[in-house]
C-alpha cells in the first residue's frame, strides 16, 4: 500500500518500523535481506524509483506482528526538483507525526558515512528519538566494500556524528551490513523483532507520577531488585 503524503496513510494497530536512506544506498535490498524475501521491496537498477510510502505486513502470514514501511529516496540527482521537495514533505510529516510508528532505520552508505541529507532527514525525527518515542538504527550498508579499519573508522565518526541525539530515554543503534556476505543481517533481524513486540512507552504527567511515588514509599525495598532488572539497555553492550 501507498501514499502521497504521511497523513494520508489509514490508521494502523501494528507497529511500524520505517526504512530511510538516500536512493543508491541499498535500501530495497537491505529490506528483503532483512525480511528473507527477494522482491518484497523493488530493488531498481534506477535510484529514485520508489516514490510512495510503501507499506508491507511482515511476520506470520495469517497474523502479521508489524509493518515495514519503505519511504522514498531521497538526493537522486535525476529527479526533478519539485519532486525533491514533495518526497521530503512525505517524509518530515510521516516520521515527525505518525503515531503507529516505533522505530527508523536510517540506511547509510558505508563508503560515504553520514551526509548532509541524511542529517537533514535525522532532524524530521530527532525529537522523538531523544524523548525515547521511537528508536532508531543506523545501518552502514554495503560493509562488504570496506576493511576491518575502515569499517571501525565509519563506526566512530558515525557514532561521533549522532551523539547529540543520545539522552537516557533514547533508543539509538548503529550496525555495519552487507546484504552480500549477510553482515550484520542477524543482529538486525533481531533487533527489528524487538522493536516489533516490546510494550508501547506509556507517559504520565508529572502530577500522576507524583501520586505513584507517595504511594509506593512503603514498598521501596521489595521493589529494589525489580527496578534493577528493568533498567534499559544500552544497544552497543548487546552485541
């Protein structure tokens, strides 16, 4: 399924989990690596192809847990202007408002590292991810082209790039992938299928939170080791 604009899209129950990158960084066929599935996503030899928000259902067939949704490329040089600009509308309005979803996988030439575009397309869902809305992974695509140092080089100034997005609530990523040699396909997967069955973030303001804390002053000591046990995870440490 398909739309022009974010706000279009029907309501959804199941989580979304975005797709992003620039046209030429290996985002169709990282999806159908991902998905085990050779022509879920249209993998083009011409960038710039996919010019809707593409929407597939992605688990057990007959009760799928999650939807992949593919968004346009995006800095095709080929393209016209006018739809540049109608593509980025697309894309600020999905990943800034769009309620469903859960997480954006930003996929980045591993070659090129970070681009201005790619920056520009972080800052459409910068606040979300600071505030521990919706995760985020970065996925260093085509790993195969590169050496062990080079590969641990774009890692750093990857992670040196996004570090102002880092709070105690965020949920951040980054991953190197090659969906020739299956780098990094395993560790995705598994990620994505968290983020696809983990419990919705529920917020409370600050006065319920407050009556929480009073009400529970009494039980602190049996609740010790709980608190302890569901203390978040830094996705680094896990792999």
């Amino acid at each position: 399924m398909d739309s022009g604009l974010g706000q279009d899209l029907p309501p959804r129950q199941l989580p979304e989990i975005a797709f992003v990158g620039r046209s030429n960084a290996g985002k169709s066929t990282a999806i159908n690596t991902i998905a085990q599935q050779k022509r879920l996503a249209f993998a083009s030899k011409t960038p710039g192809r996919t010019q809707h928000i593409n929407l597939f259902a992605v688990g057990p067939k007959d009760a799928p847990d999650a939807l992949f949704a593919d968004l346009p490329g995006y800095g095709y040089a080929a393209v016209a202007r006018d739809a540049k600009l109608r593509w980025q509308r697309v894309m600020a309005d999905y990943l800034s408002e769009r309620e469903s979803l859960s997480g954006v996988v930003l996929m980045v030439d591993s070659r090129l590292g970070l681009t201005d575009l790619d920056k520009q397309l972080l800052e459409f869902v910068s606040d979300r991810v600071t505030a521990g809305e919706i995760s985020l992974l970065l996925v260093l695509t085509k790993a195969d082209k590169l050496n062990r140092k080079e590969g641990a080089a774009v890692l750093a100034q990857v992670q040196k790039d996004i570090a102002v997005l880092a709070t105690e609530d965020s949920d951040i990523g980054i991953t190197l992938f090659s969906a020739l040699n299956k780098q990094g396909v395993g560790d995705v997967a598994e990620l994505l299928y968290e983020w696809a069955h983990r419990e919705p973030v529920q917020y409370v303001e600050d006065d319920e939170a407050d009556e929480g804390e009073q009400s529970e002053e009494g039980d602190q000591a049996d609740d010790a080791p709980d608190a302890a046990a569901a203390a978040p995870v830094d996705p680094d440490d896990q792999r």
